[in-house]
C-alpha cells in the first residue's frame, strides 16, 4: 500500500449527460444516486459534475483540478466552486485531481490558473445549485427563480419551505443538464459571501504536522530509490564509467548508463544507481567514476567580454518610432545608464523528484511534482515510444516551482529508470543535482539613453538590450516585448537587441524576463526623474497620464497602485531622516498591475529594508489569505534573489548549495503590508505580478538611504549587504 495515495478524481456512477464547455473543460451533467444501472439509491454521493460531489450527510467535496505548487490554488478554486454552489465553507472538503483531460488547462505557471478556470469553476458551482433549486421548486409546486439559497439551503420564502442540499440528491440527479448560457454567474466583488475572505490553506494543518503532501512523501510497496548523475557540462555524453564496481556496493540492486535523447529539455545522458534506500543509492553515487564527453565551455568571464563589445554596435532593431535620434541630439538633457543582472537558480525547497511504475501491462503511472503535468505526460511517452494514454499522472502538493517544474527532466529520468528497473522507483535529486541542472532565468544588459525636453518630460528613449539567444533566436526566458513600456509611452521610441549565444539551458523563471527588466526599467526612471528634478512618483504619473499610440498596459489602473501604495506609505509627508530611503516602482505583467513602496534604513554598506507597501489590482481577491501570501512571498523573493547569481566557468555551473548560493534569512525579512483594489476586471493571477516592482523599490529606496545607486545585481557588485 502507499501512504500517500490519491483518491479517485470523483464518483463515476451513472452520469447521464455531457456538455462541453465552450472553454475546453466538460461539465459532466447529474449523476444518478445509486448503482451505475440505476437500480440501487442507497448510495451516499450525487456527482454533479467533474469539480461537485455532494454527500446525504451534507458535507461537499469538491475537486481543484490545477497543481498545487504554494500559490493557493487548491484552497482557492474550490472557494470559486463553493462560492457558486452557496455552501458552508466549514461542509467541504477538497480533493486534488490527477491529470484527466476533461479539466481542459491543468497547469499553474503565467498566473493564468485563475483567468483560465474562472469561467469552469463557477458554472461547476453555479450548475449544481441551479439543479438543486430546481429540484426542490419542482417539489413544491413553485418557480424556480422564487427560491434562494444560502449555506447548502433551498428556500421559498412565500410559502415558508426551505430544503437542505442533501435531502434534494436524488431528484436533482433526474433532471437535465442547465444549458451554460442560461446560468446566472456571480462576477462582481458585490456578489460574493465567501470569496474576498480569509480562508487558510485546505492543507495547512497537514503541512504543519508533517503529513505525506509532497513527491518526495511517496511510499509504494516493493518500491526502490535511484539517483541519477548527469555531466557537470550541459549536454555532455557518458565515455566510460565503473559501473560493475557500483552494482557491487552495499543495497546496490541496479547501475546502467542511460544514453538519452536529443531534447535539451527532456532525457539527459548519465548513469543511474537504484538502491533498496536512498542513502544506499546516493552513497555508490559517491563510488562512481564517469568518463564524459563534452564540446562546450560558456563562460561568465566570455559572456562579460561578448557583451561588452555588442553594447558599442547598433544591434537589430526591434521597434522604432518617431526619430530618437534627431531627439536626442536637440534634448535639453540625456540621460544614459547601464544595467546588468546575472542568471539566477530557482533554487526550489524541494529538490526535484518523481516517483514511477512501469506495469506489465505497458502502463506506467507517476506520482508527480510537476507544474505542467500534460506536458510531463507527452514528454514521458515521446522518451518511451508509448502512446499518451498508456501514461497516468497522479499530483503530488509542490514544494516551491517558479516555473522551473514547467520542464519534466525528472519524470522522463524516471520513467526510463522505472522500465528498466520493472519496480516502482522513486528518484530524488540532491540540491547539488537541482542547483547545477536547472533551467535558469537568463542574464542580461540593458543600456538606456533618455532625452528630456527643457519641462523634463521625457521625449526620447533608446533601449540597447543585450541577451542570449540559441539559432539567431532569443532563449527561453530571454525575449523582450517590443511593445514594453515605456513604447507608448513616448513619442519617439526605439528598442534594439545583439545576443549572445549560448549553452546554458534557460526557462521559465517567475514572472518570466519581467521579474528582471523591470528593475532596469524602473530603477532608470529613477535616475531619470533625479536628472530632472522630479519627484520619482510624480514623474512616473506624469509619463502615464497620455499615450503615442497603443500601450500594453492601463494607464489608469498602474496610476491607481502607484497612488495607493504611495499613499500607505506616506510618500511626500514625513521626514526620513539621514540614513533612511522611500524608493516606487510599478510593473504590469500577467494580467496585473502592482506597485510597491520599500523603506530602507542604511548603516554605511549594510541595509535592512524595513517595510514594503504593496497596492494590486487583480481583479477580485478569491481568497485574502492566498493573496496576501503571494504578494510578501514575492517581495521576500525579489530581495533573495537580487542577491544571488549563478556563475559558469568550462561550461559548468560553479554554485552548488545554499552554502555559496545563500537565500534570505527571516530576520532580513521586511514587514510587508498589502492593499488590494479590488475591481469589477475579471480575476487575474497573482503569484507572478507582485514580484518584478519589488526589486526597483527596494534598490531605489537603497539609494535614498546611501547614494549609492545600483546598476549591477546582485547587490555585493555595488558594495551593498543586506
């Protein structure tokens, strides 16, 4: 048996009907209470479709179909379902989906979780409760639209019934599947009891006693444990390695080489140990002794000495608009600057993992960490040359992804491992492995050049990006939006790019680019509004309050953050005194509009950022809880992260561990304190906006506090210590 054993994504009895959502996702109609013939109604679940079940007890489960990776969707979803349904939060209980194609998207990465499922999972809700109500109107003799609902409740308030949920099962099942465009959805902030509250994570409690959530908590019978050790240097091939000597070591029951494929983003070549322990298996790991074969050596030293030299060519233009030029020339004032920010690790909490069972039968079923588990599933059949369907996919809770589970590396290792083996194997990667094989946030160079008319408007600006590219095309994680504001924003515009190519695998990494442009946008602006005069927030209000042409973003609702996180945090009324900074940046990146506020107090070089005022609009806030701890997940994130980087020399990864790649301490945490508008705009993620401002904030508020303004990252390049 395995302690940790998901259960089935809902009751399949007897469904009757089957309607597809114009959205991808099916909306299973009533099923039956009884037996799949029907001939038995003692059982105790209606299955109202693929998210609601309903139990003759009264309590409700409801199923969150998307990867639970720390960003609150499993609590957060279901919140969608029960708000609709208008059910008891304190009855329901939630129940992870594995991957089942009818949920349509199953992927939490791009903060497009809750745009994507909005629609679904109130018509789930809202379908349910309509059946319900009908149901008991047709009891009663009465028109539906005379009843309401409220806490699992039918009521008729002419006549003075009133029906709980539960007593209603059975001939809501007989009734017909709502038609979608006949279903009255609840859209706005004003409509919700249950949504805009703080609700705690449906597993905090499990986390918090240590219960199996995690892959890395899996346990199966007869199951083993594999390592899997790939070359230092990315794409290097196994020559020779000792591998009679590592069968014969203590709990030893397998060591092969595994060839691997030609996809960068799949099946690397190594060699693999399956013990009867983990420990046994990394401890012959230790025994190994590999020959590789490698044809590259990317460099960080290479890379500085590229850029340098493409920073003086023109580069390949990208946009233009109007004559930066001409403008430039005749400016009153030009402003020029240089920025650069290195590749960063995801560095996840959880190292890597994946357990696998290849059965007789050709299936083989997973029990997965991954953030894109559909892909994770065409990747494992393209390695094994077996049809999708022959592959299941069983979600395990996350321990931190960033987009670094959007790649499936470790489900195809194991899965080649598993087939071989013919037992259920379970691979766990060492932090050395994740830090030293990831797909990381890729470097960049960003010079500027502002002209300011005699106002200190600004009327030109030029943007030389340098980055890294594979094949004349920039890297994942390394492409720049020419309609990137400030592109209309000004009236004369040009954006160039020169790329560096390069080995090093790159990939999502939160808020994919934005989280790293934006602090050499902002903190240019900064610079910018210094060389004029300005004050930092009326500059920035300034330059959104008219257009030259389209714009990616609504001025009005960046305007809004800016005002409310400035507003929080006093900007323009209080002294701050020597050694104190306020420093303002706004971002719009996946659908939201953040801004933030950061406080510093400086002692010489060393800093500790105070406070961080947050103001978002994402829409409606589903769940306060879940949003409060993406916003300050994301600042304490940014502040991390300025203060890493990850290093190449001879086309290998020199960082190895939170030893020389050391994250954030909590006592250098900020108090972080959050606002959100909250708007009639359909609902938007929030697990990626909130984190590309807080960099620009903090870095622009470090100067306030010691004059010191900080081009490079991380923060150690400027002589800073946080």
């Amino acid at each position: 048996m395995t302690d940790l054993k998901p259960r089935a994504s809902m009751n399949r009895r007897s469904f009757l009907k089957v309607s597809m959502l114009a959205s991808g996702a099916l909306i299973i109609g009533c099923g039956r209470v009884g037996t799949t013939d029907g001939a038995s109604i003692d059982a105790e679940t209606w299955v109202a479709n693929l998210y609601v079940r309903i139990n003759t007890d009264g309590t409700v489960t409801i199923v969150s179909k998307n990867p639970e990776a720390g960003q609150g969707v499993k609590t957060a979803f279901p919140m969608v379902v029960a708000e609709c349904l208008d059910v008891d939060w304190k009855v329901v209980s939630v129940e992870q989906a594995p991957l089942d194609d009818r949920y349509g998207r199953q992927v939490v990465g791009g903060s497009r979780g809750t745009p994507d499922g909005w629609d679904d999972l109130r018509v789930a809700g809202t379908a349910a409760r309509q059946l319900l109500v009908a149901a008991a109107a047709e009891g009663w003799g009465v028109a539906a639209d005379e009843c309401s609902t409220e806490n699992g409740m039918v009521t008729h308030a002419n006549s003075g019934n009133s029906a709980r949920y539960e007593t209603l099962l059975e001939a809501a099942a007989q009734l017909p599947v709502p038609d979608i465009d006949d279903l009255d959805l609840k859209s706005r902030p004003s409509d919700f009891s249950l949504l805009g509250t703080f609700v705690p994570g449906v597993d905090n409690q499990q986390i918090h006693t240590g219960q199996p959530l995690f892959g890395c908590d899996v346990r199966l019978d007869s199951m083993l444990y594999a390592v899997f050790e790939k070359c230092p240097t990315f794409g290097g091939k196994v020559g020779d390695a000792n591998i009679e000597q590592v069968r014969k070591l203590p709990g030893v029951t397998h060591a092969f080489i595994v060839e691997g494929t030609d996809d960068p983003r799949g099946l690397q070549a190594g060699v693999a140990i399956v013990a009867n322990t983990w420990w046994e298996a990394n401890s012959a790991r230790e025994k190994l002794r590999v020959d590789w074969v490698t044809d590259q050596a990317d460099s960080t030293a290479d890379y500085d000495r590229q850029a340098e030299a493409l920073l003086e060519e023109p580069g390949d233009t990208l946009r233009s608009d109007g004559d930066v030029d001409a403008t430039l020339a005749g400016a009153s004032k030009v402003v020029e600057a240089t920025y650069y920010y290195p590749f960063v690790s995801h560095a996840n909490m959880e190292p890597q993992n994946c357990t696998a069972h290849f059965h007789e039968s050709g299936r083989v079923e997973f029990w997965a960490p991954t953030q894109n588990p559909k892909s994770g599933r065409s990747l494992v059949a393209e390695t094994l040359g077996i049809p999708e369907d022959r592959v299941h996919v069983n979600l395990t809770r996350i321990g931190g992804g960033f987009g670094r589970r959007l790649r499936n590396d470790f489900m195809a290792e194991v899965a080649w491992i598993a087939r071989e083996v013919g037992q259920p194997v379970q691979l766990q990667w060492t932090r050395e492995d994740d830090m030293r094989h990831d797909f990381y946030r890729p470097a960049g160079w960003h010079h500027f050049r502002a002209g300011l008319d005699d106002d200190g408007k600004m009327i030109a600006f030029d943007h030389h990006f340098v980055t890294f590219g594979r094949d004349g095309e920039p890297v994942s994680g390394a492409s720049l939006s020419p309609g990137h504001y400030p592109a209309g924003l000004v009236p004369n515009f040009r954006l160039r790019q020169s790329l560096i190519e390069t080995n090093v695998p790159t990939g999502p990494w939160r808020s994919p680019g934005h989280s790293a442009y934006c602090w050499c946008y902002q903190s240019f602006f900064d610079e910018v509004a210094l060389a004029t005069g300005r004050d930092a927030l009326e500059f920035r209000l300034d330059l959104l309050s008219r257009s030259y042409g389209d714009t990616q973003i609504d001025r009005q609702r960046v305007s809004d953050t800016l005002k409310l996180a400035a507003e929080k945090a006093g900007w323009g009324e209080r002294e701050l005194g020597e050694g104190r900074g306020l420093g303002i940046a706004f971002h719009y990146d996946h659908l939201g509009y953040v801004s933030h506020v950061a406080e510093v107090v400086a002692d010489g070089s060393s800093v500790k950022v105070e406070k961080v005022f947050s103001a978002a609009d994402v829409g409606p806030i589903l769940n306060l809880s879940g949003a409060k701890n993406q916003v300050e997940g994301c600042v304490v994130d940014a502040l991390s992260t300025a203060q890493l980087e990850i290093t190449f020399a001879n086309g290998a990864v020199q960082q190895s561990n939170f030893s020389d790649y050391e994250l954030l301490r909590i006592g250098q945490a900020p108090e972080i304190e959050c606002h959100f508008i909250q708007s009639d705009h359909s609902p938007t993620g929030l697990g990626e906006p909130p984190i590309a401002p807080a960099t620009p904030a903090i870095t622009n508020a470090i100067f306030g506090a010691t004059g010191t303004r900080i081009r490079e990252l991380p923060f150690a390049r400027s002589g800073i210590f946080v």
